[in-house]
C-alpha cells in the first residue's frame, strides 16, 4: 500500500469517529430536550403532544442505540428522515400557531455537521437540503392553523 493510501484511510476513519461523536452529541441533546418537553406538555392537557414527544425520544434513544453497537452506516439518513417526518407531525398535531416549523431552519444549519467529509459530500448535503426543505413546505400547507385535536391557548 502506498503511504497516499494510508493516509486517506486514517482521514476516512478519524472523520467517521468525528462524525459518529456529533451524531451521539447531537442525539444526546435531542433525548434530553424532548424528556423535559413531556411533563410539561402533560401538565398543559397535550396528551397528544406528550404521546409523539415521547415516541420521538424513543426514536433518538433506538438510533444513540444504533450508533453505540456499530451500526452507523446509515445512522445519519435514518436521523435526518425522523428527525423531518416527526418535525412535521408535530407542526401537523399541534398547528401552526405553535410555530414548530421554526425548527426547520436550525436543523438546516446542523445538516453539514452530521455529514461525513467525502467525495460525495456536496450531493449527500444537497439532497438532505432538499429533503429537509421539501418537509418544511409539506408541514406548513397541511398543518392546521391550530390544533384541531389539542386546546392550546397563546399562553402557552
């Protein structure tokens, strides 16, 4: 093997640990977030909010789970496409006067942090972009403009 070789090898491997510990960070955060979202969503009378939070925290927890026994190659694609899907049911059950959409634009930002740095990078950004977007204009032209299925007051 050339020494060229090596080195890329020892890049590839180093940035796949960096990405695999953002992945883990990332997710960490996620699981706390949404853990101290449920009593409080309990505590206002959104039991629906309560039920997708806490399927949502199970989701982050099965795929930290993932991550941990080794099984990251598509760790990243499965944290994206949930993270989109339950963003925009949780726009969708609790309407947009919540303003859960704006979640959208910050989870934009974290994209090219939970990517690997390779060849096909640029495509693999742009078609999460993509996605991430095309989520975003499903969630706000079908949410109602508020919860059919909750009382949600703007106090809260």
């Amino acid at each position: 093997m050339r020494i060229e070789d090596i080195k890329n090898e020892i890049t590839l491997l180093f940035d796949m640990k960096e990405v695999s510990k953002r992945s883990i960070q990332f997710i960490g955060v996620g699981v706390i977030i949404t853990a101290a979202l449920v009593p409080v969503h309990l505590y206002d009378g959104h039991y629906l909010s309560a039920i997708i939070t806490t399927i949502f925290s199970l989701f982050l927890g099965g795929v930290w789970l993932m991550n941990k026994k080794g099984l990251t190659k598509h760790t990243t694609l499965i944290t994206i496409i949930g993270i989109n899907v339950f963003l925009t049911l949780f726009n969708f059950t609790e309407g947009i006067k919540m303003g859960d959409y704006l979640f959208f634009f910050p989870m934009l930002f974290a994209l090219p942090f939970l990517v690997r740095n390779k060849k096909k990078y640029t495509k693999e950004v742009s078609l999460y972009f993509i996605f991430t977007a095309a989520c975003f204009c499903v969630s706000v032209s079908i949410s109602p403009e508020v919860s059919p299925w909750q009382t949600i007051t703007d106090e809260q």
